[in-house]
C-alpha cells in the first residue's frame, strides 16, 4: 500500500500552474486583445520540460489522430495543442511575473504537509543564492543579452539567472525559489550584473515568503559591508564565503586573533573547526563578525597527518561548541545550488544550455519553466512513494525517464499515478495499490 499526497501529486499541481497562468493571463489578453491559448501554450511547454523532450508534442498530436485522446490532455490538462511554429512567440507574449506565484504555490503546498519542516534550520530556512550562464553566443543573441567584448575583438553573448533555492545539510533535494534575471534592458547603458540583481531579487522574495526567516547562504561577492548591514537592518542572518584577495584585511586580522575551537573525530578523519570573534570585516566599515575556519586531518597509515582547509565563512549567528558542526554543514550546503540544482539542469537532460528561444526575451521564460519542472520532479523525489519505488526499480536516474517518456509517447494513460504503475508492472514488478491521503 502506499500513500500519496492529495495536494502534491502532478495533478494537482498542474492545476495549480494552469489556474495561475490562466489567471494572469486574463488580464493581459484584454489589454493586447490577441487570440491564442496561451495556457495551452505554456502547459505543452512544461510538459516538453517535465518529460526533458522537445519532440513530445508531435507524438501527442499522432496519439489525438489516431485515438482521440492524448496524455497532455490527461497529465497536463492541454485542450488544443499548440502548433510548433507558435510556440516561441506565445512563450515571448507571458511575463516572468506570471509565473512567480507557482513558486509560491509549490512551497505552500509542502508547508501544508509539513515537508518544509524538514529544511527548517534553527528554526529558519537557509536560503543559498547563486549565478549561473544558461546561454551563451558569438553570433546569437537579442536586446536582453549581456555583453562581452573577448580580446580578440569577437564579441559574447550570454545569459544569466541569479537563483535561489532553500537547501538543508541533511536534505537531498532541494527547494527552488523564484528566480531573477540578469540581463540588459533598453536604454541601459551600463552591464546588469549579478550584485544588481541580488539588490532587486532579496526584496522580492522577502515579499514572497513574509513568513520566512531567511538565513542567507552566499559567496564571498556578497561579504560585503552593505549587503550585511541590509540584512542586519532586516533581522535577517547571513553565512558568507570569504576569500584571502576578497578580504585582505579579514584574513590579516585572524593571523594575531585569538580563537575558539572545536574538533570531532570519525574513523576516517577528523574536521577541526576554530571561530573567531568581532572580526571587523574591513578597514572602512564598523561591521564586525565571526568568522569560522573548517580543516579536514586526515590520518596517514605511516602515522602522519596533513589538514587541508575546507573553508572560511563569516556570520552573525551564534557560534558556539555546541553550534559549530550545524552551522559549518550549512555554510557547506550552499554547494547544493551549483551541485544539486544547475548540474543536473545543465547534465540530466533538462538541457538548460540550449538555446529554447532568444528573439523576444522568452529566453529567460524557458528558464523559469524548466526550473519549475525540476521543483516538480524535487516534490516527487521528496513526498511522492511511488515515483520513490518506480525510480528504484528502475534502477538509474536515466532509464526511469528513457521509460517514462517511451510510455508517454506511445501509449495513453488516464493519469500519471496510471503511467508509474504500468512503468513498475512492465519492469517485472507487482505494482502497489494506492490511496491517496
Ligand atoms: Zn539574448
């Protein structure tokens, strides 16, 4: 027997995604008077994105030929699907605005039934912010681009996102939030960069999430004195990386200072933690700090011992023997954004990279939808029990989608709980009866 969340499960979700966009829409398709399924649209797309497959459309439309029925109707509730030739300009035609509730919508949804507990950290959330370059060209590009002149005189085209996601030290998946733009607007003069669009993403999401205690999780770029005060001002807490070229007077400083420390032992090694306290962070700001050093000993079987250093962080939060070891595992969890989340967006299939769409700003609307069929596949890995027992019988990551989109395709199922029952049954296996709770 195996139960599955009412509310978490794909059809409700999608649900969510389409009441969302087909609401937003409303108001837009009044003012630009066009006629054409934007929701239909958008939902095709997340579909392409949920299954990590462009080609899923024509597969839909020869399904509806031949049977009159089609699992994009079934899964994602698509009445006419869209023709391949719209697709990019309708996808143009919606704001990222549009889709921030969903954002919104999916962390409620897991507040509800109390998986969010799960990431809570010292009664906050770690929320990790991170860049990445999702397209790149010499010959590419559109109004929205960042540019770069390379030495040789070519000049690159790129695009980037600033992303958050909450993450816990002990959580495997991770949470995604509604990310930012960084990217050029008309009559811009100066280059967006990824400051810039920190200052414009960290009041948005504390308008999101007012609920939310926030403990910021960044990169030495952010150990700066305005970004600390604005959080301090906020009653908000950070964890910084810094960096000896970042920091030259921080790191002068703890040559002479007096420190705490810490260490504990496993069989394997040993970590020894020491943190220094009201460390000015700079020469030019009246902000102090702690900072925290984290070094790996490894034993050697001829008896010797060489450390390595982990890293250096700075924070406002409590340090002390009994809080080194959580706080340190949550300075490192930050990794989860550039591990967890951009590596399997760029190497799982989910094909972030490519180039989805780059005439009218949807670029950055592919992005949004791709990161929103993620967080979807992050719910199930996190709540769903039968996704949980068809991954494992599948054994890899990869043959469970290769199945999943093969059975998409080519045959119609009246549900997606129907396509993982069949998926396990196929595999050799007794599918399980479920109750939906
Ligand atoms: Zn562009």
């Amino acid at each position: 027997m195996i139960k599955i969340k009412k509310h978490l499960s794909l059809k409700p979700l999608v649900a969510a995604f389409k009441k969302i966009i087909g609401r937003s829409h409303q108001d837009d398709r009044r003012k630009n008077s066009v006629d054409y399924n934007v929701v239909d649209t958008v939902l095709s797309v997340l579909a392409c994105m949920f299954y990590k497959a462009g080609s899923l459309l024509r597969y839909q439309r020869m399904l509806e030929k031949k049977i009159h029925r089609n699992n994009l109707k079934t899964q994602f509730g698509v009445d006419t699907i869209p023709s391949d030739n719209q697709i990019r300009s309708i996808i143009a035609s919606t704001t990222p605005e549009q889709y921030a509730p969903i954002f919104k919508h999916c962390h409620n949804a897991l507040q509800r039934a109390k998986y969010l507990k799960k990431f809570s950290f010292l009664n906050k959330y770690l929320v990790a912010i991170d860049a990445t370059q999702y397209f790149e060209s010499n010959t590419i590009h559109c109004s929205a681009c960042l540019t770069q002149t390379m030495r040789n005189g070519t000049i690159s085209y790129s695009h980037k996102a600033l992303q958050p996601i909450i993450c816990h030290p002990d959580q495997k998946q991770i949470l995604p939030m509604m990310p930012e733009p960084i990217e050029n607007t008309d009559g811009q003069t100066k280059q967006d960069c990824e400051i810039n669009a920190a200052k414009r993403l960290m009041p948005k999401l504390r308008d999101q999430h007012s609920q939310l205690k926030f403990i910021w999780l960044a990169d030495s770029l952010y150990a700066t004195a305005p970004f600390i005060q604005e959080i301090l001002d906020q009653g908000e807490d950070y964890i910084f990386r810094v960096k000896q070229g970042d920091h030259p007077s921080l790191f002068k400083h703890l040559k002479t200072a007096n420190y705490n420390s810490h260490r504990t032992v496993s069989d394997k090694h040993t970590i020894a933690y020491r943190w220094y306290e009201n460390v000015p962070l700079n020469n030019s700001t009246n902000i102090s700090t702690t900072v925290i050093e984290a070094f790996a000993i490894k034993n050697h079987k001829d008896g010797s011992k060489s450390s390595t250093r982990i890293g250096v962080w700075i924070t406002n939060l409590d340090v002390n023997h009994y809080t080194i070891v959580p706080i340190t595992a949550a300075a490192r969890a930050r990794w989860k954004v550039e591990n967890q989340c951009f590596n399997a967006l760029k190497n799982y299939g989910y094909e972030l990279g490519h180039n989805w769409g780059h005439v009218n700003g949807e670029s950055f609307i592919f992005y949004i939808i791709i990161m929103l069929a993620f967080y979807f596949h992050q719910i199930f890995e996190l709540t769903d029990q039968l996704y949980q027992l068809c991954r494992k019988i599948c054994v890899t990551y990869k043959e469970l989608w290769d199945d999943l989109l093969g059975l998409f395709k080519l045959m119609v199922f009246s549900s997606w709980e129907a396509m993982l029952l069949y998926c396990i049954k196929h595999n050799g296996c007794d599918p399980p009866q479920i109750i939906y709770e």
